[in-house]
C-alpha cells in the first residue's frame, strides 16, 4: 500500500483526532430508521475505517507525546 508521511505539529493532530472522534460519535448516534439503506450502510462502512484511523493516529500520538 501506497503512503503520505507527514510532519504535523502536536495541536494539528489533536484537531485531526477531535474531529474523528466527533464524526464517529455523530454516525454511532444516528437514527438508524431514518436514513434509507444505501447511506446508512455508506456511514457504517466508513465509521468501521475512520475508527481504525483514529486508533493508529491516537497510538501513534500517545508513543510520542502521550494520551489524548
């Protein structure tokens, strides 16, 4: 699999983590009976990969420079 490396300072990357955290927390909280099928499963695919980002961006922060 093809890579980006990136140099990001500490607070880009606490933003980056907040706003997945937000995202995943929006599409766990959704309705799911009001969404037709397609989105709804659209959502939950992308919420099972935004969960394994945020959780490689998170173990990577905290070997670094902590929990957060």
């Amino acid at each position: 699999m093809k890579t980006l490396e990136f140099e990001l300072p500490y607070t880009d990357v606490t933003l980056i983590l907040d706003s997945l955290r937000h995202y995943i927390n929006y599409i766990d909280g959704l309705d799911e009976s009001t969404i037709d099928e397609d989105t709804l499963a659209d959502l939950l695919n992308d919420n099972e990969n935004l969960k394994a980002l945020e959780k490689d961006i998170s173990a990577r922060f905290t070997k670094k420079f902590g929990s957060y």
